[in-house]
C-alpha cells in the first residue's frame, strides 16, 4: 500500500455535506476573494434556472427531494495532519457562503408565518476542539462575515473600519496591519446578492424549498490529497486540459466544411483565426465565446423559453449554451444555403459583428468621447449577457457609421434609464427577472431605424413609470447604488473627474457613502419619528473623501452640517438646529430633481 501522503479521493458532496462540520482555512500565499458581479450574477441566474424548471406552484420542501442536481464542477482539497486547506474552490465556497448568511436573513422575515425553516447557521459556524470558528476560517475575514451575519444594514457605514486596521498573527510577537482586498469585495459581492436574489423566491411558499435544494442538490466534486504537492497536482491538470476543443473552434469546423472551394476556406480559416485572436487580444481569454452569443441573439434568436415548468430551451436558451449546435441546427435561419452565404458569413458578417462587440466593448469600459453613457452605466449594469445582444441588434451593415454610433447611444440612454428606474421603483434587475423582458426588445429593435427604436424604448419605460419615481424622503436601502447615483449627480454637475474615481475605491481620495447624523445628534425640537424619517433617508446621506472622514466625524450636530456645506460636498445654508429638517427636505427635493433629470428620455 502506497503512503498516505499519495493517495487522492475523489466523491461527489452535496454543498450541506462540504459545508458541515469541517474547518477550511486558505493559505496567506493564495489568491485574495476576487469575484466580481458578474460572476454572481451568472451564478444566481443559472441557480434560479435551475431551480424554476424543476419548482412548481404548490410544492412542498419534501418535493426538492426530487428536483435535479445542479452540480458547480471539482474543489480541490488538501488534508494534512487532519486539517483541510483549499487549494482550489474558495472563490465558490466565498461566494455560496455570502449567499447563505444572505439566505439567514430572508428566513428571518418569515418566522412570523411559523414555518419549519432549515437552520443555515451549521454552514457557516464549527465547534471543534473545543473553538467555535467560521467554516471559511480566514482571520482576516471574520470581522466582516461576523457583521453581515449580526448587522447587515449597517455594513457600508461600517465599511471603513472593516478594510483597515486588520491584525495578522505570524508568531507570539510579531503582528503587522494591512489591508485585505478581499473585505471589500466580500461587501460589494454580499450587496450584488440582495440586488440580484429573484424577488420570486422570497416568498414563504418558495423561499424554504429554494434553500433545500441547495443545500441538497448542489452539488460538487471533492478531490481530495493529503499532501501539498499532490494536491497542486491535480489543480494544475485540471486547469490544463491540453487541445480539447472549444464550442468557436466546433463552430469554425462546420462552416468550413460547408466551403467547398479550398482556396476560400483556407482564406476564411486564416481570417478566423486573425479575427478570434483579435478578440480575445482587446478583450480577453473566451472572450469570443461571449462574442458569439451576444451576436447570434441579437441577429438571429426567434423564440426563447416558456415560463412554465418543464418547458424546453429555444433560441435564446439554446444559443447560450451551445451555439455551435445552435448554428449547425438552424442554418436557415441565419441565411446560409450556400457555398458563398457561409464564405460571406465569416469574411462579411463576422468580421462586421466582431469588430463592432469590440467597440461597444472599449465603450463600456474606457471613457470615450460621445459613449459616456454606455461607459458610466457600466458601473451599475445589467448582465452583459443581455445588454451586449440589445446594442448589437438595431445595426446593421448598412448602416453608416453616423447610424452606428447614434443607435449605440440610443440603446446605452434607454440601458441606463431602465436601470435606474426599475432600483428606484423597487424592481429587480437581475438577469433571471428582467431577461424574457430584454429578449422580446431584441427581437422588436433588430435591424429597425431610430426612430422606431426610440419609440420601442420609450413605450418600455412609461410602462415603468411616468411620474417621479423618487418619492418623498426616500429611504436609504441600497448603498452601493445610491453612492453610484450621487456619484452621477456629481459628475453632472462637474464632468472633469473621471467617472471612476467618484466611486468607492481603496484610495485615501477616494469618496464614500456618508450618513451625517445618527440617532445621538437628534437635536431636541425633533421627534423621535421624524428624525429617523431624516437621517435615515437618502437626503440625509452625501459622498465625503475618505480621507476626511474623521475630521468631518469629530464635529457635533449642525457645525458638521456647516462643515460639509463648506467644504461642497453639500449645497444650502444651515445657522441653526431649529434649520435641519427643512434643510433635509429641501436637499431631498434637489435629489428627485437631479434623479429625474437622469432619468428624462
């Protein structure tokens, strides 16, 4: 028998079974917690997914039992000396933890009804040796994981205290302060769950059984090594799979073959490869992937997936997750009978497609003279998975480049417009929720002139609302888009700074979401209930630098309301405590102003 040290197991383990009675920790040399939204939005879409096409009306928890699995592919474990350290997996046990402790607190809201509700808190905490720790158990970590378990609302204001300052144990003397990328992200990414979580499933006839089959029916591979070496192993064959092939070089095949001119397909096959390589050289690694499927909805997808359980994946569906198959299938849809319809698709049409997914891409990610909007949108986006396809689908090849820019525009107002409406309104937008909304615009834009287009969009938002949708003292319930929409309202009003930099950022000059009062500076001619109304609204917060927190902090009651006026980060006059709420109320009526100027179509 081999030594223990090269052995490997390998077993397929519900999340509730990894989660439970174990203690992971993650090595100082590993990488920090670096996703981003988009990779929670992907995974709470393909979750609730999932979920819908196995969840009807009237369904209990037991009858999760019967949903199928959803399996989220190999963690990488390594067991020494009875200790478990990731080596490969903690950006998906991060991400499955925030969204528990998010989970913990929506349960919390149905109590009321009685319910017989799962308790999550085995998968966060673990007793052993006589310690209660985090089953994520990184030092650095648990000060914010503890506040979002403890106090949620509360975890921008706090935000500051939480990034720095951090104590690192190395041995019984020496401690060294630094700050850990991860805690913001841990913030930002915990936020990005309770914009994206379905409002659907919040319900107490769904929420229970959303909760079991992920705890039951997600479900991962555990590899497992006993030693370091061993166990680096395996992440690196399992992250280097050699020469299979991709879904674009599938594709690439098929349209090949249908060439049946040699000296034509080996100039299309070159032309692929400049074009794919271009691709991914301006955008990055599987780029193209992206590329194709925002192309091929937007041009082509005629039909998507009902809403009811059971039914089957059309165009759109389909074009996500297999659009080579998808191409293959449906050649009569994309006008190819030809030998020269499929020269002319990848010398004529891909070339056109591409170099424009290129562009829009540039535009949304760099400030770009007359693209702004697409480029400051994409801080507070929907899923590009859908705003890719709508910007693509109005142009066409005949269109000039004036026509191009201005439908790119066009669509951008409309993306921005919609988003903000729909936060302030209440409504989601995550992919999930608004994704059959976004499909039928595809179709209805695709290749139509501007002012049709306008007119599709604008019919879109009056069905959002026609009137304010900032209402009176509104209530701070959303930080990071609330700093998003003051760092707008700034930028409008003074455009030299970079977008970017208005926003929150680990940079000492950087601006944060400030709360003015608290509960301690209620001066006394408020009422209990009106200053909470105050100071608890989005009025009652502004965007201070960083570095001044704790000057502008020190000062008490109507002197820090004078501070802040002085220094512009508010606008008005305030000489005494008798001012506040009518200053309060009258910032808020500039707020709706400033909110409904953005929002004007």
């Amino acid at each position: 028998m081999g030594h223990i040290a090269n052995k490997i197991d390998a077993k397929d383990k519900k999340l509730s079974e990894v989660l439970s009675g174990q203690r992971y920790r993650i090595d100082s040399f590993q990488r920090e917690y670096r996703w981003q939204r988009k990779q929670i939005e992907s995974l709470i879409s393909d979750l609730s997914i999932s979920f819908k096409k196995n969840h009807n009306e009237g369904h209990l928890i037991k009858n999760a039992n019967d949903y199928d699995c959803y399996y989220m592919g190999p963690i990488v474990l390594c067991d020494t000396n009875n200790e478990l350290s990731i080596v490969d997996g903690q950006q998906r046990l991060t991400s499955f933890t925030l969204l528990l402790i998010y989970l913990l607190h929506e349960q919390e809201k149905l109590k009321e009804d009685n319910l017989i509700l799962r308790d999550l808190k085995p998968y966060l905490y673990v007793t052993k040796s006589g310690e209660v720790s985090f089953v994520l158990n990184v030092k650095t970590r648990n000060k914010v994981l503890s506040h979002l378990i403890e106090n949620p609302s509360t975890i921008f204001e706090d935000a500051e205290e939480l990034e720095s300052n951090l104590e690192l144990d190395f041995d019984d003397s020496i401690k060294v302060k630094k700050n850990d990328e991860s805690i913001n992200n841990l913030i930002e990414r915990y936020e990005d769950i309770t914009l994206l979580f379905p409002e659907e499933f919040k319900t107490k006839n769904v929420l229970p059984i959303f909760i079991e089959w992920i705890l039951e029916k997600v479900v991962l591979v555990e590899v497992k090594a006993y030693s370091l070496e061993n166990a680096y192993t395996i992440f690196e064959t399992m992250n280097d799979r050699g020469l299979t092939l991709n879904p674009t070089e599938i594709l690439k095949a098929f349209l090949l073959h249908k060439i049946d001119d040699d000296d034509k397909s080996d100039e299309a096959n070159d032309f692929w490869k400049e074009k794919i390589f271009d691709i991914k050289s301006k955008i990055g690694s599987e780029s193209e992937l992206d590329f194709f499927r925002a192309w091929l909805r937007a041009k082509y997808a005629e039909t998507r997936r009902d809403t009811k359980q059971g039914a089957e994946n059309e165009d759109f569906e389909q074009i996500g997750t297999q659009f080579h198959t998808w191409v293959k299938n449906n050649s009569d849809k994309i006008y190819l009978n030809t030998s020269e319809d499929y020269y002319y698709f990848i010398k004529s049409d891909f070339d056109f497609y591409s170099n424009l997914y290129i562009a829009i891409n540039s535009f949304k990610n760099h400030w770009i003279p007359n693209f702004e909007t697409l480029y400051i949108s994409n801080f507070y986006p929907i899923a590009d998975s859908l705003s890719y396809p709508l910007v693509i689908s109005p142009i066409s090849k005949a269109d000039s480049n004036m026509e191009i820019d201005e439908k790119i525009n066009v669509v951008a107002r409309f993306l921005d417009i919609y988003t903000i409406k729909r936060v302030l309104v209440g409504r989601a937008i995550t992919q999930s929720t608004i994704r059959n909304n976004i499909y039928e615009l595809i179709k209805s834009t695709r290749n139509q002139n501007i002012e049709s287009i306008q007119l599709r969009f604008r019919s879109e938002l009056d069905k959002l609302s026609k009137t304010s949708p900032f209402i009176l003292l509104h209530r701070m319930d959303n930080w990071g888009f609330y700093h998003y929409i003051f760092a707008r309202i700034m930028y409008a009003n003074n455009n030299r700074d970079d977008f970017s930099s208005l926003l929150r950022n680990r940079k000492q000059s950087s601006y944060i979401l400030y709360k003015y009062f608290e509960n301690e500076d209620k001066p006394a001619s408020f009422s209990e209930t009106n200053w909470n109304l105050c100071i608890n609204s989005v009025a009652g917060h502004c965007l201070v630098r960083r570095h001044e927190l704790e000057k502008i902090h020190s000062k008490k009651g109507v002197k820090r309301l004078q501070y802040l006026i002085k220094q512009g980060y508010l606008q008005g006059t305030v000489d005494n405590e008798d001012e506040i709420e009518d200053f309060i109320i009258y910032r808020d009526e500039i707020i709706r102003q400033q909110i409904d100027a953005l929002v004007k179509y």
